[in-house]
C-alpha cells in the first residue's frame, strides 16, 4: 500500500499513486457514473484487507502452496557466457501454477471478492493466459466465472478456450470493434456495469481505472520482492539492471516497483516492435504512441490522429494491446525507467536462444525481454548483473512458433 | 442566456416536457446526418443529442456500439460531427445541441481548441461519459469558457454526497441514467425512477432528463411525468440499423428519415397528451 509522507522532500517514487490513483498526469478514473461507486467500494476493501494480516497470510500461505512460490532466480550460465557480458539471472515466473505470472494476480483478487462477499467472477483475455488463471482460482473457490475473449483471440487461441471450458468458466465471444483483447475490455466493462451488485471483475493487468493498477501492482510486487531478496543471497549484492516484457505490463511493475526507489538499478521495459515501428504494425505505445485516455485511466496509447484507437499487431497475443498500465507512462517521462521494443523476428529468435541454450522454453512475450537481453548484456562487464523476468512458459506458444518455422503437425 | 436554459424555461411555460433524441453523427453514412437532425426538430425533438463516434464505446450497448462502428467506416472524426453542426446552425438557430461521447476525441485535440471550435459550431452541450466531475478539472473551465454546458450523467449507484459534487459542476441539466447497464437496456422500472428524482430534486433545480431503456411512446409519456426531458436512442438507432443496408445510400436514409420522425412524432404526442 501506498502511504503519505509527511516531508515532500521525502517523497519516494514508490509512495506512487495518489489517493484518488494518479501517476503524475496519468492513471486516475474515466469510468462511466455507474461505475463511480463500485470502484470506490472496491477502493477501500483493497486499503483495508492489505493491511489485514488474516488477509495477508491467507494470500501468502495460497501463493506458497497453490502457485508454488517463491519461484527459484535461476542464473543462466550458458547463456550469459555466450553473449559475453553480464551475469544474467531468470526470475521464473513459467514454474508458476498455471504457467506464468498471471495467477499471483487472480488468486489476491479473487481473495478480495471472495471477502466483498462477491459470488461471480468476471474477466477479459487476449491469449487466454490470464482467463485461464481467473478460471482455475474460480474452479477452486466454485464460484461462478465469466471470461470475454475477442473473436478474433478465440480462434487464434483454441486451446486455452478448451482449458477455461475444463476448468468450468463460460467463454464469452466479443464481435464487437477490433474483436480483440481491448474489446474483452469493453465486454467486461459493460457486464461490470450491469451486474455490479454481486459481480466482481478482475483485470489481468496493471491497467484499468483506480484501483486497478495499484492492486494488480501490489499483487505482482512479490516477483521483484523475492528477486531482491534471492539476488542478495546470490550475489550479495543488488543488480545493474532488470529487464521484462510490457504489454498491459503487469509482470513489469511487478519485477520493478520493488527496485524504483534503488536508483543504481536500471529498468527496461521491453514493448512489441513487431513488424518493426516505422511500419506502424506494432503494439509500442511507450515507444511510439502518445497519452490517451482508454479503459479508465489516461495512459500512452496506440491512437490515430482524432483520437480513435487503432489496430496493433504482436506474434505475441498477450503483448497485443493499444494501451499500457499508467504506472508506466509515468516511470517513463520521469526518467526512471527505459522502454525499447524488439520486433517479431528478434523475440522469436529469442525463443529458440533460450530454448537451445538453457532447456527452458519462454512465452513468445517473454521471448521479447530475451530478445532485449541479447543485445543489452554484451554491453555489460562480466560482473555485472542483469535480472530478467520469465514470465511465461511457452507452450501455449509452440503452435504459432511451428506455423511461422513452416512446420505442420 | 445558453440555449439549452432557455429551452428548458420556455417548456415549463408552455407546461411541456423536453423530447430528446439521440442519434450518432455519420450513421449509417455522412450525408444522412444535416437532414436527419433538421427533420427530427420538425418531429417535435426539442433538443438534439449528437453521438460522437469512437473506436471502444464502453458504456453502450450492441445497437450504439454498431452506430459507431458504422459512422468510422467513413472517418467520420470530431472535427467532422462539428462541421455538421455548423451546417445545422445555417437554418436553425434555436434547437440546442448536445455532444455525447467518450474523452479521448476531445483529448486527442485538446480541451481549449475543442471548446473554442465547438462553440464556434453552435454547440450548446457536451457529456462525456467517461469523464467524472473528479478528472474534470480543466475540463470543466474550458467549456465555461465557451459557454458551453457540462453534462453529467447521475446513476442508480449515485450516492447522494456524490450526487451534490455532480450538481455543482452541471449546467443546462442532469442526465439520470434510468438503469444500471449499458445504453439499449430493456427493463426500466418508472417507479424506482420517480423515487430517485425525487431526491435528485431536492438537490438540485436543474431540469433532469432521463434516459437508458426509453422504447416507445408509453415509457416516454410515464418518464414525462417524472422528468422534465425524455432521452430516447437506441429505439431510434435500431431504425437505422434495420435500414442500413438498403441497395443505396440515399433509399436507407430517406426510410432512416421518415421511420424516425413517425417513432418521435408519436412520442410527441404522448408526452403533450
């Protein structure tokens, strides 16, 4: 949570945001009227239950014992020696229970809904990753769950609709718009509004009207708090840098926010370039968009010049989005945190480097921060150390990964 | 004295209620939209609410969120929703007009430009529905600035010390959204309805219109005895909808037309009986 201090000039990066959800100019609450008052509900039960201790070790004991935390702090010898340069250790977020790092984040909301007394359980999908993490903690306290997926996202990503239908969730088709994940969005934003008295909607990212991206943040933030903790006992010391895909960018903030403070340590943030950003057949917005306002919060957006959202493009379904946590937008103009972008091209690529070199087979949005890695590392001394977060595994991605290598089963 | 005051006062002393139609600028095509506007007054409209189309129209339902999608297959931009409206300014200079729509249009150009050109156009209104009195801080002084009122919407989960913020940044009315849901909801209960305007009304002595879930004539008669502005759109979207698809463009909007302008007529009827 975040606390007021009472000194300005002690203000920290991470005292972030303000009461009513500002990150700088960004974040805040765009929302419809009717939605004004859930969120302020919703507000003050987060406030309240983080500081909850029955809440906190109910949280702790399902991460330890459901998800399988801590995840190990790998360091990947092989492939630090082969790039050259610095010491490179993966934070394993793919050994997670379901795969990647989505469920720290379903198991505390659905934690939170569960003690609002909420009985159904909404949420929205690109590549199903986070619709299958939704379904598996509703399996388990059986409640009622809902998951919006784009048209589009649902042929590409049969598979996970198969999983979220096992676990017992009903996947709604959204044929609206782009018919993509920002339209799950918009689905999810509408049943929200419509059954709000006993229906709790979790977001998948750190994106969102507050308190969204503070939650989904707080929730993540135990990836960066073991990592800090496991490089210290690694290597007594903190890292030079940390590294992690972005797209709604929540396995980002959650490897960084616990380091925003450590000032010697650099960020980066590494967002879709996918056929590259001078074609604008990308999902960059940090790199290549500009402030908007969409899905509650003002943020970088992918828009056109009246305003209107416009299509992206990612061989990475989960990197496909025209928006970014506003968190982001904000560590960005201030300076704190660097965002680059690596194409299609590289962050396949990746995939196969750490596939052949380490044994560990990434998400395709994963493949992005390897990608990033490949170029950052030789540029460091070999005592110098970068954490990377794996935040997936890949395979869910295998199929995409043989089409494009011309491969057919 | 803004047009849409003025409206309102010459209304109640003629003892009539406010009929509101909504329609989305550049649907199901561009050239539709001047003609509709200037025919729908003739139908006994009083005010014009004028839907600007964007990309992820969150707060709407399947009929409006079509409407969009039908008005962007022409690009149809905020600059060109103004531009029709200057337009309807040539030969009407007494309906008021409102803006409805999303923030990042009136973002993207910037709230000073937008209000120096909106009124400029003859706009009398704008409501942004994802733009609460909280985050309106600039917002809110650029449209005063112009002259231009702010709209806001007051909802079924308003809490009355919110209701009191909302007020006190409105001018021209209060929207009061009949509903929780989305726009096109078909269960409106005119019961609870009355109950909420009654305490909206001791809040505030702006005129409120209710809209979300109004059909037909017999919902728009029952919300005018509560209201003093009926807010109807997607019964009239949907009209536009199941004609959208004629062999021309100019045989849909002629049946756009005239369907429209029975459905309002009639409406008419019903709330000056």
């Amino acid at each position: 949570m975040t606390t007021q201090t009472q000194d300005q000039s002690e203000k920290k990066l991470s005292d972030m945001p303000d009461e009513n959800g500002h990150f700088g100019q960004y974040g805040g609450i765009f929302v419809p009227e009717t939605l004004m008052e859930p969120l302020d509900e919703l507000k003050k039960a987060y406030i309240h239950f983080f500081e909850d201790p029955d809440f906190i070790a109910e949280l702790d004991s399902d991460l330890a014992n459901y998800v399988g935390r801590p995840s190990p702090l790998y360091f990947a010898e092989r492939w630090s020696r082969e790039l050259g340069g610095a010491k490179i250790y993966l934070k394993r977020e793919d050994l997670n229970h379901t795969g990647a790092h989505k469920v720290n984040n379903t198991v505390g909301q659905m934690l939170l809904a569960k003690r609002m007394g909420k009985t159904r359980i909404i949420a929205e999908t690109g590549a199903g990753q986070h619709g299958v993490a939704t379904a598996t903690v509703a399996a388990r306290l059986g409640l009622e769950c809902i998951v919006y997926m784009g048209a589009e996202d649902i042929q590409r990503q049969a598979l996970n609709v198969y999983r979220m239908k096992l676990l017992g969730a009903k996947v709604v088709s959204v044929e609206s718009g782009s018919r993509t994940l920002k339209d799950a969005l918009n689905e999810a934003m509408r049943d929200w509004v419509t059954n709000i008295d006993n229906t709790f909607y979790i977001i998948g990212t750190a994106a969102g009207p507050h308190p969204y991206p503070a939650m989904v943040r707080d929730f993540q933030a135990v990836i960066g708090r073991e990592a800090k903790e496991q490089i210290m006992a690694h290597e007594g010391r903190l890292p030079d840098a940390l590294v992690a895909c972005i797209g709604g960018g929540s396995n980002a903030i959650g490897l960084f926010y616990p380091f925003i403070d450590d000032m010697d340590v650099s960020i980066y943030g590494v967002e879709a370039a996918g056929h590259g950003l001078e074609t604008g057949d990308h999902a960059a917005p940090l790199c290549a968009g500009k402030p908007g306002v969409l899905h509650g919060n003002r943020t970088y957006l992918m828009e056109d010049r009246h305003g209107q959202i416009i299509p992206t493009h990612s061989v990475s379904a989960g990197l496909d989005y025209p928006g970014v946590g506003p968190e982001h937008s904000w560590l960005k103009d201030i300076g704190r945190a660097n965002y680059v972008a690596v194409t299609d091209e590289e962050a396949l690529k990746g995939f196969h480097d750490l596939t052949l070199t380490e044994g560990i087979m990434p998400a395709l949005e994963s493949s992005h921060a390897i990608a990033y890695v490949t170029k950052l590392a030789p540029t460091m001394d070999k005592d110098q150390i970068i954490i990377m977060n794996l935040s997936g595994r890949g395979d869910k991605d295998i199929h995409t990964v043989a089409t494009i290598d011309g491969i057919e089963f | 004295m803004s047009r849409i005051k003025g409206c309102f006062e010459q209304l109640k002393k003629d003892n009539k209620k406010a009929l509101v139609p909504y329609v989305a600028a550049g649907d199901p095509n561009p050239e539709i939209t001047l003609d509709l506007m200037h025919s729908m007054v003739e139908s006994g409209a009083d005010i014009i609410e004028l839907g600007v189309p964007f990309s992820d129209p969150m707060a709407d339902g399947p009929v409006i969120q079509k409407a969009s999608e039908r008005a962007l297959i022409y690009g149809t931009s905020l600059t060109d929703v103004l531009g029709i409206i200057k337009n309807f300014r040539e030969t009407n200079n007494k309906t008021p007009v409102v803006l409805m729509g999303y923030l990042n249009p009136i973002e993207v150009m910037g709230y000073d430009k937008f209000a120096s050109m909106a009124s400029d156009a003859g706009v009398d209104g704008v409501l942004t529905v994802d733009i609460p009195p909280e985050e309106a801080e600039t917002y809110i002084p650029a449209l005063r600035e112009f002259d231009l009122d702010p709209i806001f919407l007051l909802s079924p989960t308003t809490t009355k010390e919110r209701m009191k913020l909302i007020c006190q940044y409105a001018s021209g009315f209060i929207y009061y959204v009949a509903v929780k849901g989305v726009t096109g909801t078909s269960a409106l209960d005119t019961a609870a309805v009355a109950k909420r305007l009654e305490i909206i009304k001791e809040i505030t002595d702006l005129p409120v219109g209710v809209g979300f879930g109004i059909k037909n004539a017999e919902t728009a008669s029952a919300i005018g005895q509560v209201a003093e502005a009926v807010v109807v759109g997607s019964a009239l979207v949907n009209l536009v909808e199941q004609n959208a698809h004629a062999l021309s463009n100019e045989d849909a909007n002629k049946k756009i037309i005239k369907e429209i302008s029975q459905v309002l007529s009639s409406m008419r009827t019903a709330l000056d009986a």
